[in-house]
C-alpha cells in the first residue's frame, strides 16, 4: 500500500476534485465559500473531506471516479474491472460499461480505493496486489452447475481422495503429484465439489505468501462445483492471509477457505480458535515442509480444538533432506499416500514436457587475475575480506562458462529461469548476461520489487531470470523452455522443484521439451525421480531435537561487488563439453503398486536392447540376477546410465509376466496424441457420421500405446470429441463470478462513553486503582480511521472519538484505553509489550472486532 505520507490530492485534475468538492453529499463547511477552480483551495476541502480515499469516500463518490478517473485512464480501468470480475479475458470497448454495473463489493471498493491512492502517490502499480488482499463473497445464488474437466489421472487421485478422506472421523494422507501435474487443481476440485459442499471449512497452509494467490486462483477457477453435491448454497467465502493479504482477524467462523501463510498468518494461535467451523479439513501444501515447528504448532492447536480433523497434505517430493525426517513426515499423514503417479507416466503422457537434458563438464584453465585497489574499496564501502573477493572471484569464473553456454543456443533456450548459489551469483550473472544484449533480471529473498519482476519475466518482458530458490516450488510460470541447475544441492527434493518448472507441458500451456541445463552432476538424482520409490527408512533411536543456531547474515552492498567483479581479468582459456540425452520412448512396466513407465533416453536404449535379448533366452522362473549386474554388464561406462529402480521394474517385470516390457516409442505416441488427431479430422473435414470410424481406424494401427496412455478406445474417443468440440480441459479462464455487495451496518455516530469513567475502571480492573504517569487523557477532536489511540511521551493519551459510540462495545473503548496505557512504558510492539497486551480478558475478542467489524461500519467522517 502507497505510504499515507506520499499520497496528495494534488495529484489528481481540477475536473474530479471539484466534482467532489461540489457534490450534494460533501458537506456545506467543506466547500469554498465561493465556487472556484483554483486547485489548492480545491485541495485544502479534500484534505477535510478525506485524508486518504477509503471504502466510506469510494461508496459516496463512485460515479465521480468512474466519470473523471477512470473513463480518461482506459489502462487503469482495465486492471480494475480485471481484479474486480477476476476475469481475464475484457473487450476495452465495455470496460467502463461493465465498472458502472457492476455491484459495490468489497473487491470493487478495495481496487477503486487503491487506484486512487497509487494516482495520489504519482506510481500507478494496481497490477502488483494481489487480487486477493481482501476477504472474497461470491454469491452463488446466481451459479449455475458446471463440471470442470481433468485429466483421468486427476480423476483417478479425486476417486483416491473421496475413498481416503471423505469419510466418517479423522483421516490423514498424502497427495504425491509431480510439479506440474496440477495437484493444486486436483485437490481444489476434490475439495470444493466434495468437501466444501458438505459444510467442510478449508484451512490450506503453505509456507510463502506467493503461494497463496495460487492456491486462490485454483478456487476461484472451479467454484461452481460447489454445486454439484449442494445446489441450494446460497454463497461461497474465502480469505486469503498473509503480510501482502489480510489479517487472521479478519477470517470468520463462515469462511469456507482460509488460505494461509503460516509465517506471517498465524503468529498467535488463540485467533485461530474463534474462526474454525465444527467441520475442518487442513490442507498443506508443499506437504514436505509440514515437519517444520510452525506448522506442527497450528496443527496440534487445530487438532486440540477440533478433534475430528482431516489433514491432507500437497507434495512432489514426499521426502526430507534426512531420513529421521522423512519418517517424522510419513507418521504425520499415518504412512499414508493416497494417490501418486510418476513423472515419467506424465512425460509419456505429455502432460509434463520431454526432458532435454544437457550435461555441461567444464574445463577451466583459466585463473582469475585480481586488480582491485582494496584502499578505495574500503574508504567507499567499509570493511571487505578477502574470502568476499573470493567468492566474486570464482562467480565470476563459473559465470563464464554459464553465459557462454546460454548464448550458444540462445534461440533454442527460450524463456530461461536460472538457479543461482548466491545473491552474488545473482547478480553477477545478470550483469554479463545484460552485457550479452539479454532482457534479464534477477529476483532473492530480501528483494522488495521481486512481484513485478517475476510478473515482468511471466509476461514475456524478460528473456532470463537469475534466483536462488524463490521459484522452486508452486510460481506460476508457463512456458518456461529452460532450466539452468548451476547451484550444488545435496537436497533431492529441491532439485526436483527446481527442475520442475521447467517441465510444465503442452496441455498444461507449457512446453513440448524442456531443457534442463546441469552445471552441478544431477543426472542420477534427476533420474531417479523418473519413478521414485517412496521408501522411508526405519530410523532407530531417538532424534534428539536440533537447537537452531542464530547465523547473523552479513550482506555486501552490491555496488561493491560490482566494483569487485569490474577489475577481474583472466589468463588461458577456457573449454567445455556438453552431454546430451534425449527421450525416445517407454517401456510400460507391470509392478506391485500398478502399471509403471520406465524412460528410456537416447544412449539408454541400445543397453535396453541388448538386456531384453539375454532374458529372452532365459526362463523366468530359474534366471536370477540384480540390478548391480545388469547394469555393470549392459550400462557400464555410459555416461547417462537408467536409475537402478528402474531396472528393476524391468526385470520384475520379465520375472512376474516371463515377457518383455512393452516398448512404445515418442514418434508414435506424437502420432496417436488426442490434439493432432482432431486437427487431422477438422482439416479432411471428417463428417459427424464418420468421426468415430475415424478414430477406430486410428486405434485399430495403434491399439497398444492409446490403451497404455488413455486406457482404451472408448476413453481415447471421448478425448478426440472434447478437442474438436473446444471442451478444453486445459482452459484457464474462470467462471464469471457475481461477488456479494460489501456488507454495511448502520453506525451512530451520538457521543455515548464518558472517557474518564471508562479510564477508571481500566486502572481499578487492571492496575489495582492506581497506575503512574498518564496525565490526561481524552477523545479526539475529530474522528480517524488510520488509528484507535495514541500514547505521547510525557503521559498524554488520546482516544479516537470514532469509538465514543454506543455500537463499539464498552471493553473494547477499555481495551484500547488499555493499550495505549502500556505505552508508559514500552513504546514499540514487541514481544514483551504483546505478551501484557494479551493479559487484558478476552483481549482475541476485543481485537478483532477492531480489525473486523469496525470495517464493516457505514460512517461518514
């Protein structure tokens, strides 16, 4: 939100401020004696009218902003409708048309008031707030039923799902989908269709706030299937909660969603109790950070107060960075995975892109040669060490290599999103990058525009973006081409989020190949998670609870690694050498837990050959080896060998079928895929009466790879028909939304609290009668929104007279007299302050009929 102290009315025409000034509900004394255009007496009466345009000042001068701001600002009137209706999709022509109807919710007074306030501030960036910084009402009333089509994987885990958690009583489990997958989407639609529409309330916790308008959108994208199993739902209720989204104070017990950033949404849990339905489902996402203290906290406080709770918990990666917590992780969702499918079936689905994996070894001969005068340095920048020049020194180095490796095949790359070790490899990388002629820019934690420049690198604005691990996990980014790995990690499950950004595919608007670019050696774990085994080893013995150590960060300014890296020179050269492996096809593996796909890449696929020749010859049921000796004798020396599981999926199946796995290829299944069939029928204009013969005529020539990845003719014919009849399921535009008109409560405005009383009773209550050192206190001459109270060093309070009202009941006015009486002796928030603060009775209460219900009052200051 803009600074109150940079917003001015001056900012805005003499048209709009004098349609304001001048309207019949601004009152007499705020307007000029004599009519005038002159714009600072203009200002000076809007200064009285309000300080900062608010939700009160947009209901009152609605038609004002739409006449004189918003018809002459087309752009900003765009943004606006589109945070409003949520929708997409606008024809310009109507903008202004659909504003004028459109009902005075909360969206609308939210986006209309920040509008206002960036024209204040001279900095129009409306796009950059989330959509949903405010509680959202949809009226369902005006919904009609209406399926959301997905993929029969996604199906299959809805079935899992209802047959796990849809039950009598508590239940736990996991959903594993790899990234990319839609498992946000999945679990949205299993939710609102079967959960929510059963009086379930969903608390969905994850673990950063830009990941929460994610899970928002999934919601909002899919809300009619409410519907399905509840038509007679009159609204639906979702609340996002985080530092850049609301307060928990504002979440109701009627909420259906409360979506949730666990570090900023729930600092204190006593205001998580009075918003909980009597039936809660706990969703987490990124399930795998689930052992992490915080959300062990606010589920044992949930499950403490709601015993019959379900948890569900969201991953790719079901495991840890050590096996006692992976163990902790599996006992927290009862060893339970509910629905898994592995990435290499989704490769071969394409519904995740075709890996390209590229493996660059480096040979560098070169040493960098350091000129840095360090006396400048440290008169400019303070203090350096040696071991910072260092570590410039080797970024550079290795950035080098990266750089050149990127403008190589620049074209084939595309949209490229780099993982970089350090916030000076960040920013090093983007500099020779930049000196390359690349639109590249780079975003860490820490960084306060790195919303817009993700949203500029989402839009297309941007060739290149360098982060350390910030898009890991859940950043919606479609159409990313490449991934550079160029930051060691011994964490699995961050190399797999990392890869995963890569591998969103065609008909999840994605790519047709990715390309994953390994600066670090992870072809094995990468190829590991192709079909990964969720095995969780027994851990003995007692894990002794870690002590987190306080690691003080030292951050260099960047200007003085710029001025570092400016002096670095090299001597010799340097070399490369890339290792490429692409997909060709798939083995269709019978195994214990349901048919697998085991991967097969280019300089895999004569070793598979070979294998499959010698256990051809051998009987089944005699024949014993191990996957060590098998790829020894049919692997050795490949530089890209198979994962060992997936031998063994292999082998396992020749041992339980006496047959060879099928092999299916990529050429075929492109040939077979649902989409290019349609396109062929729509262009040798196929009749209606001959579609279905067409299509048998396709699954007759490729029967066996159509029932390994749509299940059959049937399933596949159903496919074809949804494409040529536009059903797509991929498409990403919402439903249109009619969201409920901002509830207002009359407000009386008649003094009705004698202060002094009120002060008195406070001191008696909570100080024994007597508390030093306040010297007056007393109303305010005029009535605020910005604040309740004030403390002033010496002993001075002062009372906002907005709550001398009889709808504020007495112990909240007690409550912030309270307050404002322990600024005595601590004047800042914190934890100390919070902790008397909260001794005051029922203070949860009190509070949030502050943050919450005063909002809701329809006063006119």
């Amino acid at each position: 939100m803009a600074a109150n102290n940079d917003f001015s009315w001056d900012n805005f025409s003499e048209e709009f401020l004098s349609a304001v000034v001048y309207h019949e509900a601004t009152p007499p004394e705020y307007q000029p004696l004599q009519k005038t255009l002159d714009k600072v007496m203009l200002v000076a009466s809007m200064n009285m009218i309000a300080e900062l345009p608010d939700y009160s000042f947009v209901r009152k001068y609605r038609a004002e902003i739409e006449n004189h701001i918003l018809a002459k600002n087309p752009e900003i009137a765009k943004v606006v409708l589109k945070r409003i209706t949520h929708n997409r999709s606008i024809n310009p022509r109507v903008v202004m048309t659909e504003l004028k109807k459109a009902s005075s919710s909360s969206s609308l007074l939210d986006s209309y008031s920040i509008a206002l306030l960036d024209i204040g501030t001279g900095d129009v960036k409306l796009g950059y707030y989330s959509i949903y910084r405010i509680p959202i009402s949809i009226d369902l009333r005006k919904t009609i039923y209406n399926d959301v089509p997905l993929y029969d994987f996604q199906q299959n885990a809805v079935k899992a799902l209802n047959e796990h958690i849809n039950v009598d009583g508590p239940a736990s489990g996991l959903l594993v989908m790899p990234t990319g997958s839609g498992k946000t989407r999945t679990a949205a639609y299993f939710l609102l269709r079967d959960m929510i529409s059963q009086g379930y309330q969903v608390v969905w916790l994850t673990h950063r706030h830009m990941l929460v308008d994610q899970a928002a959108d999934a919601f909002l994208n899919a809300y009619p299937l409410i519907k399905k199993k509840n038509p007679t739902a009159k609204k639906l209720d979702m609340i996002c909660i985080s530092g850049q989204h609301s307060s928990i104070r504002k979440a109701e017990k009627t909420d259906n969603i409360i979506i949730v950033s666990v570090q900023s949404g729930f600092r204190s849990l006593e205001y998580i109790e009075p918003v909980l339905a009597r039936k809660v489902i706990v969703v987490i996402d990124e399930a795998h950070h689930a052992v992490a203290r915080s959300y062990q906290r606010v589920i044992d406080f949930i499950r403490r107060k709601r015993r019959k709770m379900k948890l569900l918990g969201l991953t790719a990666t079901p495991i840890r960075s050590t096996d006692r917590s992976s163990k902790r992780l599996m006992e927290m969702f009862n060893e339970k995975i509910i629905y898994s499918i592995s990435m290499s079936k989704l490769i071969s689905q394409k519904v995740l892109s075709d890996p390209h994996f590229e493996r660059v070894e480096t040979s560098v001969n070169f040493e960098p040669q350091i000129n840095v005068d360090e006396a400048k340095l440290i008169k400019r920048f303070g203090e350096l060490p040696a071991t910072l020049i260092d570590r410039v020194a080797k970024s550079a180095k290795r950035n080098k290599v990266i750089v050149d490796t990127y403008m190589q095949k620049k074209e084939q790359y595309g949209k490229t999103l780099i993982f970089a070790l350090n916030i000076e490899h960040c920013y090093t990388l983007c500099k020779d990058l930049r000196k390359k002629g690349v639109k590249c820019d780079y975003i860490y934690s820490g960084r306060d525009d790195n919303a817009r420049i993700i949203k500029e690198f989402q839009n297309g604005d941007l060739d290149v973006l360098v982060n350390i691990n910030i898009l890991t996990e859940g950043s919606d980014v479609p159409k990313i081409q490449t991934v550079f790995l160029t930051r060691p990690t011994q964490s699995e499950g961050l190399l797999v989020q990392m890869i995963g950004r890569g591998l969103r595919g065609p008909k999840a608007q994605g790519t047709e190949t990715a390309n994953i670019v390994d600066f670090c050696d992870k072809w094995n774990i990468f190829n590991k998670w192709l079909n990964p085994e969720f095995i969780i080893p027994d851990v003995s013995g007692e894990e002794k609870e870690r002590k987190s150590k306080k690691v003080d960060l030292i951050r260099f300014p960047l200007e003085a690694i710029g001025a570092i890296y400016r002096d670095i020179t090299y001597v010799g050269d340097s070399s490369m050498s890339l290792s490429l492996s692409l997909p060709c096809g798939w083995y269709s593996c019978k195994a214990e837990g349901g048919d697998q796909d085991v991967l097969v890449f280019d300089e895999q696929q004569e070793g598979y050959e070979n294998l499959a020749k010698m256990l051809q010859g051998k009987n089944a049921t005699s024949f014993e080896s191990d996957t060590v000796s098998m790829m020894n004798q049919f692997f050795g020396g490949f530089q890209m060998p198979p994962y060992y599981h997936d031998l063994e999926l292999f082998y396992g199946h020749w041992k339980s079928t006496n047959t060879i796995p099928e092999y299916h290829e990529f050429e075929e299944r492109d040939a077979i895929d649902v989409n290019e069939v349609a396109k062929r029928m729509l262009a040798e204009n196929v009749g209606m009466a001959n579609k279905k013969e067409y299509v048998q005529t396709a699954y007759v020539k490729h029967s066996s790879i159509i029932d390994n990845i749509y299940g059959g003719f049937e399933n596949y014919y159903k496919r074809v028909k949804e494409y040529l009849f536009n059903d797509d399921e991929d498409s990403t535009n919402p439903p249109v939304i009619e969201l409920m008109p901002a509830e207002s409560i009359p407000f009386d405005r008649t003094p009705y609290y004698d202060l002094q009383e009120l002060y008195q009773e406070v001191c008696q209550e909570r100080f024994g009668g007597k508390y030093e050192g306040i010297n007056s206190i007393e109303w305010t001459d005029k009535a605020y929104t910005s604040y309740y109270g004030k403390y002033y060093i010496g002993g001075r309070i002062r009372i906002n007279c907005l709550l001398n009202s009889k709808d504020v009941p007495r112990e909240v006015v007690k409550f912030v007299v309270y307050h404002e009486m322990l600024h005595r002796d601590n004047l800042y928030h914190d934890k100390d302050f919070r902790e008397k603060e909260h001794e005051y009775p029922d203070y949860v209460i009190w509070d949030r009929f502050l943050d919450n219900t005063m909002g809701k009052f329809d006063f006119t200051l």
